[in-house]
C-alpha cells in the first residue's frame, strides 16, 4: 500500500530541513505515527498535525536535531497549506475544471 501524502510531504520537508537522511526522516516519522497509532499509508491532515505538534519533536530530539518543535510547527504550516488546497480529484476541482 502506498503512503499518504501528507507523510510524504513531512518526510520531504524533514529530509530537507535537517541533516536526516531519506530512511532516516522516513523511519523517524512512522516511529512517531505508530507511537501515536497511525499509518503512513492513511494518515490525515489533521492526524498528522496532531503528530507533529506532540510526538515528532521529541523523536527528533532524540536523534539530535535541535529546534524540533519550532521545524514541527514550520512544517505543520506546510501540512496545512496542503491540507487546505483541494487535490484534482476532489469534486470541487473537478467541476471547476467541467465548468471553465
């Protein structure tokens, strides 16, 4: 089964951000979703804000990254932007493409 994308974008963002590497931010963030009881595969939006918010910065303080709750809040923003922008399979973009 494929991995949602919000985990996607949080893995994408981690590896970018610090100096965790692809396997790295990948593990560090389904360790913090399984600690929480979800999947990377069907994660929300707002599960993962919720992650980000109170399991994801001390995983990450244990793996020496500083600032973790300031880079979790920079990346919730992220999550929510994309939470918040409707994807084209949505019936609203959908129509909106039917309609122009």
């Amino acid at each position: 089964m494929a991995d949602s994308p919000i985990f996607e974008l949080v893995c994408t963002e981690l590896e970018a951000r610090t100096s965790l590497g692809r396997l790295e931010a990948r593990g560090t963030v389904r360790l913090a979703l399984k600690e929480g009881g979800l999947s990377a595969s069907s994660v929300s939006g707002r599960e993962m804000q919720v992650v980000l918010d109170r399991l994801l910065p001390d995983a990450l303080a244990s793996r020496g990254i500083e600032n973790g709750a300031a880079l979790c809040g920079q990346i919730r923003s992220r999550v929510a932007q994309q939470q918040d922008a409707p994807s084209a399979s949505s019936p609203e973009a959908i129509f909106s493409r039917l309609g122009g």
